[in-house]
C-alpha cells in the first residue's frame, strides 16, 4: 500500500498488516473536538510538547486511520501491534504529524490570504 505524502499521508504496518494514515481535514477537526483546541494552531502546540500519552497516540493513530478510510475506533487501535512497541507507536505518530504540519517547530497552516 502505497503512500502519497504530497496529501499528508504515511504508511505504517499495524497487526503485521500494511495500512494508510492521513489526518484529512475531519480527521483533524475529530482531533481539535477531541482535545477542545480552539485551532489547528492549538492543536500543533499540543502535540509539539513532545510529552505524548498512550491515550494520545491511541486517537491520533485512529484519526489517521479513519481519515484513509478505515472504520476503526480508537479502542481497536489500542488492542492493535507494531513493531519496537510504544516506541513503534510513538515514531508513527510523529511521521503522521510532520506528514501532516511539517517538521518539527513549524506552523500549522492558517487560512489567512
């Protein structure tokens, strides 16, 4: 399964099952609803803090994976496996992020002309 990282996406083996992640627009509004963040700006300065919880890779892996089509909840992607464990889960996690915002330290787009 391949990946277009041009629209945000990655590719990730969950379960010893390739799969697609991308945090598309409802995905990211799941997320903002999610942690009460005002913004997509709120959002990144959430999650560039670097101190991420199982809970927190639990729903961003689950956004990533509905946002590519995937009907899986989040309880699911908690049950689910990966290679070098949470370690596995959490670089994941970032790839998703800078697929999604950018590297590291950057701003989240805004709508601003």
């Amino acid at each position: 399964m391949s990946a277009n990282r041009r629209r945000g996406e990655i590719s990730a083996e969950l379960d010893g099952r390739p799969r697609r992640l991308c945090l598309t627009l409802g995905a990211l509004a799941e997320l903002e609803a999610t942690y009460a963040a005002d913004d997509l700006t709120a959002l990144v300065e959430r999650f560039s803090a670097g101190r991420l919880s199982a809970l927190d890779m639990m729903r961003v892996i689950g956004a990533g994976l509905r946002g590519a089509g995937e009907d899986v909840d989040d309880e699911a992607v908690g049950t689910m496996q990966c290679d070098n464990g949470a370690a596995g889960f959490a670089a994941m996690v970032s790839e998703l992020l800078v697929a999604t915002f950018g590297s590291a330290g950057g701003q989240a787009p805004t709508s601003n002309p």
